[in-house]
C-alpha cells in the first residue's frame, strides 16, 4: 500500500461513542477487552485502531490512548462488539484494566489506515511483537478467506509476553514463536527465522505490527529479498485523530520527496520501504518543509 502524497483526513467510518465494557479477562501479561460498539463492528478493517479516554470524568489524564482492534464481532440482536489486548504499562492502560464489565468507557473508533487486501491469493507472512501481534489474528482470517496461504511468526522477550489466541492459530497455516531467551518456541528474534520460512514457503508479501525496532529489521530483510512489506508503526499517540502532531514520523511519497506525515492519519498501517526508518525521531534532510 503507497503512502500518498497528501495528508489525509481523519477515518470517514469514526465515531465518538460511550461504549460498555462486555468482558475483561486475564491473558498471560495482558487483558483481554471486549466492547459493545454497534454498527461501527461493521466498518472495522484489520489495522485500524481505538483512541479510548481513560481516568473517568474527574481524571487529570487528559489524553487519550490508542490501541490496535484485535477484532471485531457480530453478536446478533446485543450488536457489534470490538476487542482489544491491552499491556497495563501505564497509569491509562493500568486505569483501563481495571475496569469492570458495565462501565461505560469515551472510545473513537474506527481509526486509522488498514492494512491491504490482495484481490487474488497470495502466500502471507504475519509477523508480531508481543502484544503488536493482537491485530494480526483478524488479518489472518481475512486472507483466509480470500484463498490466501498464512504463515505467521511471533516474537516476544518471554513465554508470557506471547499472544497466541487458540481460536487464531486456527486461521494460519504454520505458526513459528521465538522468544529471547528461550522460555518457548524457538530462541532468538523474529528476523532469525524468517529467511527460511520466506524461501521455504515461498512468500509473496509481509504483513507486520510490533515495536518500531522489530519493523526496522524486519523490513531490512524483506528489502534485501524483495518481498513487499506492510507495517503497522508504533509511534507514541496523544490524540489519535490528527490534531496534536506527536506522533509524525518521516515516509517518502511516490514522487521521491519526504514529509512529515501523522501516522494516527496517513497510517498506523505504511508501506515499509516508505518510512525513513534511520531517522530514528529526528527530521531527516531534505524533508519537505525544511529548506
């Protein structure tokens, strides 16, 4: 998928609403949280994601917090529900976790770029980083049923920090998990094995979504086999709907000039090849704007 030379305009499918917490389960080092979200279930595409508002009304926690969609759901007469992983890190997600089923939460969704649908099957490489990998799982199923073949590789520091759904192993055709220090899986980084696995079965695209360092060398190995690569970025957001600015970071456009684009707007999901991934949050030169 090509980044365009324009900055675009917030999802046209958003919408702010007050939605209830359905469920709220444990799952190893995160949680498991499922929303009632209505219509808006049916305009989510795999790679969007939710700006939730967190702390309660009386909160000093202005901003709000971004999360990848994991999936959404039809559930009949009680309407559509959104689920998400979330790792209560800081005080938001920490705040989040905690919330039981009934509370209502300030949620903007869908938001965002989605990642790119092939209109024949392809052979597909999913690659995640720990929690990062939540949104493959919905990619998975829709390639799926496109006729695609899907392979998928995810990485973590530890066995705990491994998300792997049971009902989402289902929808791949191999599922490899490495771990540094070797608590499951084979041990080492994602990038270890995935040279094999594109030779062996053949890959014709890479889908991935995990920390920014992991997207770097992962897109190094698909540049240096000439497998096309789409990314899901992490870069810290403060609003989600492209208004504060802090989460820019720096992607060339088919006409070769580089700028400075709102990844919340212009992404979360880029073209790889197209993010300047050694400017490493600074403003390289050249960039438009800057001479």
């Amino acid at each position: 998928m090509a980044v365009g030379d324009r900055m675009s305009t917030i999802n046209k499918n958003a919408q702010q609403i007050a939605a209830e917490i359905i469920s709220n389960k444990k799952v190893g080092a995160y949680h498991h949280i499922v929303f009632a979200v209505g219509d808006i279930a049916s305009h989510v595409k795999p790679g969007n994601f939710v700006a939730i508002s967190v702390g309660g009304e009386n909160s000093s926690m202005v901003l709000r917090r971004a999360f990848a969609i994991y999936r959404t759901i039809d559930r009949g007469a009680t309407g559509g529900a959104l689920e998400i992983v979330v790792a209560p890190h800081g005080s938001g997600s920490t705040w989040l976790t905690a919330q039981m089923p009934g509370v209502k939460v300030d949620l903007i969704a869908p938001l965002g770029t989605s990642f790119g649908i092939p209109t024949e099957p392809v052979r597909a490489l999913l690659v995640g980083g720990g929690y990062g990998s939540a949104p493959l799982f919905g990619l998975s199923e829709v390639l799926k049923n496109r006729g695609c073949r899907v392979d998928m590789v995810l990485g973590a520091s530890t066995a705990m920090k491994i998300y792997a759904p049971l009902d989402g192993k289902r929808s791949v055709s191999s599922l490899t998990i490495t771990t540094e220090d070797g608590s499951t899986g084979l041990t080492g980084k994602v990038t270890d094995v995935l040279a094999e696995i594109i030779e062996t079965n053949q890959i014709d695209i890479i889908y991935s979504c995990g920390p920014m360092g992991m997207l770097e060398a992962i897109n190094k190995v698909a540049s240096e086999l000439g497998i096309m690569h789409q990314c899901a970025v992490e870069e810290a957001m403060a609003c989600g709907v492209g208004v504060c600015m802090t989460c820019v970071l720096p992607i060339k456009g088919s006409d070769g000039q580089i700028r400075m684009l709102r990844s919340c707007i212009d992404g979360p999901v880029v073209d790889g090849d197209s993010v300047i991934w050694e400017a490493k949050r600074t403003i390289p030169e050249g960039t438009w704007g800057t001479n």
